[in-house]
C-alpha cells in the first residue's frame, strides 16, 4: 500500500496532496492571493508567496491524511511546465524530502497530471475511463487533444496555435472590466444570460488544432464600438456578453473534440484542467456525449483547477513503474510529454 506525498507549485497554487495506493487521503490547496491587485500572475511574487506557503500546506496535508512523513514511500513534484521560480521552490522541497527520508523522487508533468486526475476514484465518482481514451485539456496556459493509450502512455494530437482556452476567459474577462482569474466570473454571468445574443466568430484552424487570438480581437473591437453607443453597454448586458463568450469558446473546444472523436474512432472521452471546471463547458460536453454515444468523464471540481491530487496520483502510477529521478533532476518551464 504505498503512500505518495506530492506537492504542486507551478504557477500561483501551492498545493499538497498524500494518495494511499491511488485513494486521494488529502488534498491542500492555497491559492495565493497577492496577484489579486496585478490583474495577472507575478512570477517573483509567486515563488515568494510558495516558500511561505510550503511548509504550512505539507504539514496539512500529512495532517488531514493522518499519515506521518516516515510513512510515505515517494515524493512526487511538479517538474515542467510552469513559471520557473515557483517550480523550483516544490523542486526544492521535493527533493529535500526525498533526500531526507530517503525514499524516491518522482518528477511529474503538469499537463499529463490534469489528464490523470480523470483516473482518480471518489466515493461519488466510481468510474474511471478505460484505454484507450481521449482527452480535453483546458487550462491557463495551454488547450490540448490527448490520446491516452495507457496510464502514462499519452501523445498530443491537437494544441493550441495562440492562446490557451483559460487565456481566452480570462482576456475576455480583461476587456469587460472584471478581475483576474476572470474565468470563473464570465462562467458566473453566464449562467444568467442568452447565449444566442451575440454571435462571435468560429476560426477556421485545419485539422486538431486550435486558435483563440481572433476571437479575442473580436470581442475587443464588438465592445469598444458598443461602448461607444451606449457607455453602460457593458453594465447593461454582461450576463448576456458573457453567456455568448462562454458559448462559443466552448463550442470551438467541443467541435474539434468531436472531429479528434470521429477521427480516431474512440468513444471514452475526458475533459481536464481548470476550464473544465466551466459549468458550461461540462453541460455542453455531457449533451455532445450522448448526441455521439460516448462514455464520458469529468473529474470533480477540486481536481479541475490546479491541484497536488493529480500530481499524486500521477506519481502513483510512475511508482508503480518504478519511474524515479536522482537529485540532479530540474524543473523546466517549457517541456512536451
Ligand atoms: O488548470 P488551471 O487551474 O491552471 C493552469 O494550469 O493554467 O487553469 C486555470 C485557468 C484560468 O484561465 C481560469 O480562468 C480557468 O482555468 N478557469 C475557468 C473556470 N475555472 C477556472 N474558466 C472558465 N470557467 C470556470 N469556471
Ligand atoms: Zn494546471
């Protein structure tokens, strides 16, 4: 039964997470709050706001888990990709546990770990996806088409040409006046709102690829004109404004996912990652499900957004195959998988 201590630190999460024999003991996340004001992330501020945050979050996950640190078998880290300093400071740490306790390190990449928080069992989500399968990867920083074809064994076939899917909510949201992480907030409005009311453009990209920077520009110019008609266009209209947004990021996401679909002939199909936390995004995704009879799945919410549960479970299945780093393993802010 081995336990995994893994630890989160690659953008503005510090999170920590124990997993005992692929059972989620505990899950900590501390979401910084110090870039509120910047209306981004600030690298220098994040790596500091980590090294405050760590030692306080591992105490609280091994606590919540009721596992002590001589009980754990590996130390699992987020290696790539990500901002570097923040990377460094669970790097660090990982590493010093590991060293330490003497037991293994595990370097884990961020992007196949959301896909992996698909394979995570919950006492309400008993069902996992069986291989091969495919899966939507949205979040802050990239927007990928994964084929799975076993635990660990992924490929890209579709990724972003611009912006991320996260990066599309968030300039949206930039542009309509809200704060950063604007995501959540367009998701928010939305719920409120006619997603038929405005009508932005759907890129023309070939193939399994994707492109949001013209949908941004849309939005832009749509609402500097507005806002020259009437000043409380904004105001006035954010429910519907948001609502329109949403669903046509979503539907260039779930289009190329049905073309991914039709193309390789799998039918177990996953989203992952923080927009998969879009309430639109999972209702339009079940309904694309059964209009093309597919067995889908959706992680709960606390293992969309960033988290250390997906490291952990990810680390469980490198464990189990024996996947271990020496102490001269690096953290990198770019790296494929
Ligand atoms: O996976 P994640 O937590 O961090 C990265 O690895 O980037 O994704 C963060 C992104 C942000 O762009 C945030 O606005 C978006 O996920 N996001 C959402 C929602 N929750 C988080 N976007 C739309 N609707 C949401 N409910
Ligand atoms: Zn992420």
């Amino acid at each position: 039964m081995p336990h995994i201590l893994a630890i989160e630190s690659s953008c503005d999460e510090t999170a920590a997470s124990v997993c005992r024999d692929g059972t989620i003991l505990s899950n900590i996340i501390y979401s910084q709050e110090v870039h509120r004001q910047y209306g981004g992330v600030v690298p220098e501020l994040a790596s500091r706001a980590h090294l405050q945050a760590i030692i306080p979050v591992v105490d609280e996950a091994l606590l919540t888990a009721n596992v002590s640190l001589d009980e754990i078998d590996a130390f699992a880290f987020t290696q790539a990709p990500g901002l570097i300093g923040a990377l460094l400071v669970g790097a660090a740490f990982a590493k010093s546990l590991s060293l330490a306790c003497d037991k293994p390190l595990i370097a884990v990449h961020h992007m196949q770990a959301h896909v992996m928080a698909n394979l995570i069992k919950t006492p309400q989500k008993n069902n996992t996806p069986a291989f091969p399968f495919l899966c939507l990867t949205v979040s802050g920083g990239h927007t990928q088409i994964v084929l799975c074809e076993d635990y660990l064994k992924m490929k890209v076939i579709g990724h972003t040409l611009d912006d991320a899917a996260g990066e599309a909510f968030d300039k949206s949201a930039k542009i309509l006046g809200l704060p950063y992480p604007g995501g959540p907030l367009i998701d928010k409005y939305a719920s409120e709102g006619n997603p038929g009311k405005y009508k932005f453009p759907e890129p023309k990209i070939k193939g399994l690829n994707f492109s949001f920077s013209g949908l941004k520009t849309a939005i832009l110019y749509f609402i500097r004109d507005e806002k020259i008609k009437d000043e409380k266009f904004i105001e006035d209209n954010i429910a519907d404004i948001c609502a329109s947004i949403q669903s046509r990021i979503v539907s260039i996401l779930l289009n190329k996912l049905k073309k991914a679909a039709n193309e390789t002939g799998i039918k177990n199909i996953c989203i992952a990652g923080g927009v998969s936390a879009n309430r639109g995004l999972r209702r339009s995704f079940e309904k694309v499900g059964i209009d093309e009879g597919w067995n889908t799945y959706i992680p709960p919410f606390e293992y969309c957004t960033d988290n250390a549960a997906m490291i952990a479970i990810t680390g469980y299945y490198k464990y189990l195959s024996g996947i271990f780093e020496d102490l001269s393993v690096v953290p990198s802010a770019r790296a494929p998988f």
